[in-house]
C-alpha cells in the first residue's frame, strides 16, 4: 500500500489546521445571519465546492452535552430523521474510529452515503477541557463498498469546534467542504448546504436540550467517546482501508431545479423536535439547580469569611 493511501488518526496538526479554519476571518464571505447563526463560505484551492462555517453560541446547553450529541449515534436515531443509517466499523486507536453514514435528501435528488474517519479531542484534557473537536473524512473500506441505489458522497472536511463559555453557554463551530458527487450543478451544491446548514444547528441545538432526559434512560454511564475502555469496536485492519475514496457511476441530476430543492428544505417537517417541554422543563430544572449550588456556596462562602472575622 502507497503511503497516500493509508489511513492515519489524525494528529495535533490535523486539529490545529481545524481550528484554524474555525477561527480566521480572511476571505470568508457571509451569506446568512439570523436567530444569531451566522453562516459564511470561502473558496478552497482548485475546488468549486466552497468551505462553509456556521457560528451560534447556545446558551442553555453544557458544551459537554453538546459534544455527547455529536458522537452518539444511537441517540442520533432519535432527533436525525434525515438519517437512513448510521453505524461504527472499526477502531484505528482511542480517539480515532471509521463509521457509515447514509442520509435522505430533498426530492428528486438521489440519497447520499459517505465511510469516514471520526477523530476527536479535549483540549487540554477530557477532565477539564476548555474545548472540543471532532473531525470526519471521507475514506475507503473494502467491506463497505458503495450501494447501488445510493450515491457515494465525499466529506473533505466536516467537523465541530465546542467552547464551553460558562456552564449552560457554549459556542458552537460548524465546518464543512463536502462533495455529493453524482451530477449535481456545483451551485445547486453550494446553495442548499447554506440553506440547510442553519437547520442542522437548530436540530443539534434540541437535540441538545433533550440529550439529559434521553440519556438517563439508556445506558446513562456508556460513553465510549470519553472513556475509551468502553470502546469495543474491532481494531482497524488496514489492509481494508484507504485515503482513496472509490470511484462511482455517475447518476444525471442535471436536469434539478435549485428552487424544488429549496422548497424542498424550507418544508422539511422538525415537528419530532417541536414536542419537547418535558425535556425542556428538565432542561431547566437543572440549570436552575446549577444556580442555586453556586448562590449556597456563596452564602456559606460569606459565613465562613464572617466567622473567622473577615
């Protein structure tokens, strides 16, 4: 095997150069800002598929929650109903695991799958971190090859970037530079990811809020992602796997209209996440308990200061 083909976690570089393109400002173009998500695109090398970034900060929700959502793909099966199927392969070490993912997309457009590199970090640690990262990649595994009736879409670049700005406040980076392939218009491409990624946000955001009251019901102690002796995934075998992505058989969706497809995403029904008080008063039962902790630990602070004559 070429040394470009093989498969490699990804390393402090890889998260460096991920932050980078969270945090600069040079050449990125804004293209939507509501509801304090903020969505801007930037053109990358030779490509004609655009960078695209989305920033919101939530303020309700621990980062650690957060960062729990994104890597829980049985509790994905509950808020993603885009999702068709989702489903770790193997692991390469602790931090670093290859997973299938398969999506429906807005009529008449073909649904689309991807075999990527899951890698994530706590920086500084898992204990006390001040932020988070997961990264995807597309990549090739010999026992999951690409469907008929799907096509093989490439992610070049996806991931997250989760600071925790206080207890319930957390900023939140979106990135990703993701080819569908197929026959797709660049710009019908680039057109919808900015109309659909404000959507992702709100999703994740619920799925955020409602996370705690979920997880206490399943398996609340399992998190594999944070403690690595749960992780029972087999050990990669890399002779099975490569940085190549396949070649497929091209599908004609030349003939799509940009606006059926918007019409399309507008209509998406979120109704499943709509339908959430329970969770939400849980949500705020717990925040308000937070508070009230710190205020007791305050008072009993001053108690303190006043008895030793402070």
């Amino acid at each position: 095997m070429d040394d470009e083909d093989l498969v490699l976690p990804a390393d402090d570089k890889s998260f460096e150069e991920f932050k980078r393109l969270c945090r600069e400002e040079d050449q990125w173009m804004e293209c939507y800002n509501k509801k304090g998500i903020r969505v801007c695109t930037k053109p990358e090398g030779n490509s004609n598929i655009k960078l695209m970034r989305a920033k919101t900060i939530f303020t309700d929700v621990r980062a650690s929650t957060v960062f729990d959502v994104v890597h829980d793909t049985d509790y994905r099966r509950e808020w993603d109903k885009d999702m068709i199927d989702i489903y770790d392969i193997c692991k390469l070490c602790v931090n670093n695991t290859v997973g299938y993912y398969a999506v429906k997309c807005p009529t008449p457009i073909k649904n689309r799958d991807c075999v990527f590199l899951c890698s994530w970090i706590a920086y500084p640690n898992i204990r006390d971190p001040k932020e988070y990262i997961m990264i995807n990649k597309s990549v090739t595994h010999k026992d999951h090859p690409p469907k008929s009736n799907i096509v093989r879409a490439i992610s070049i670049v996806t991931g997250y970037l989760i600071r925790p700005l206080g207890e319930f406040k957390t900023e939140f980076t979106y990135l990703t530079q993701f080819d569908p392939r197929g026959s797709l218009p660049k710009w019908v491409v680039n057109t919808i990811t900015q109309l659909f990624t404000p959507k992702v946000i709100h999703r994740i955001h619920k799925a955020s809020k409602r996370y705690p009251a979920w997880k206490s019901k399943h398996n609340e102690n399992l998190k594999p992602w944070l403690w690595p002796e749960q992780n029972r995934l087999p050990q990669a075998d890399l002779s099975k796997l490569s940085a190549k992505v396949e070649k497929v058989d091209v599908i004609d969706e030349t003939n799509i209209k940009c606006a059926d497809n918007i019409q399309s995403i507008n209509n998406n029904d979120d109704s499943t996440l709509n339908s959430d008080s329970e969770s939400d008063d849980i949500n705020k039962k717990e925040m308000s308990l937070a508070k009230s902790k710190k205020k007791s630990a305050k008072a009993k602070g001053k108690v303190q200061a006043n008895g030793n004559g402070v």
